[in-house]
C-alpha cells in the first residue's frame, strides 16, 4: 500500500476508502492526500469538509475516484 499511496500523494487526485473509526463504525469517504507516514494519512475529508487524520491500519479499502474528461470544443 505504501507505493500506491506515494503514488496518491504525488497526483493529488481523490481516492475513495472505506474506513473503520476507533468506535468501529464503518463508512466510505472521498479523501485527497496530503501527506503520510507509516502510521497514519493526513487528508482533506470531502464529507467533514475539512483535513482529517486517518490510521493507516484502519483503511480497509482504497480506489482512485475517476476522473472525468472535458470535452474541448
């Protein structure tokens, strides 16, 4: 997961997790990383509107978000 989430970081775009809280509820979000080390991502949080930290051991499932493409006229 780290190479994937180098990779994350750099290109800035969206990924969509599913995450379990320290109460163990379970919920999907749409983050932009920020930053991370071995322990935990730093990330805007599209549904708290605001940059969050997240443990890494706590991310069970992470996918890019597609990126939709513009038509030029």
């Amino acid at each position: 997961m780290i190479g994937y989430m180098n990779k994350i970081a750099q290109t800035g775009r969206k990924v969509k997790i599913i995450y379990l809280s320290a109460s163990g509820v379970m919920t999907k979000r749409t983050i932009r990383v920020l930053s991370y080390d071995e322990e935990k991502v730093i990330a805007y949080c599209y549904m708290r509107n605001q940059i969050r930290t997240f443990k890494r051991m706590n991310i069970l499932a992470m996918e890019l978000v597609e990126q939709k493409m513009e038509a030029y006229a």
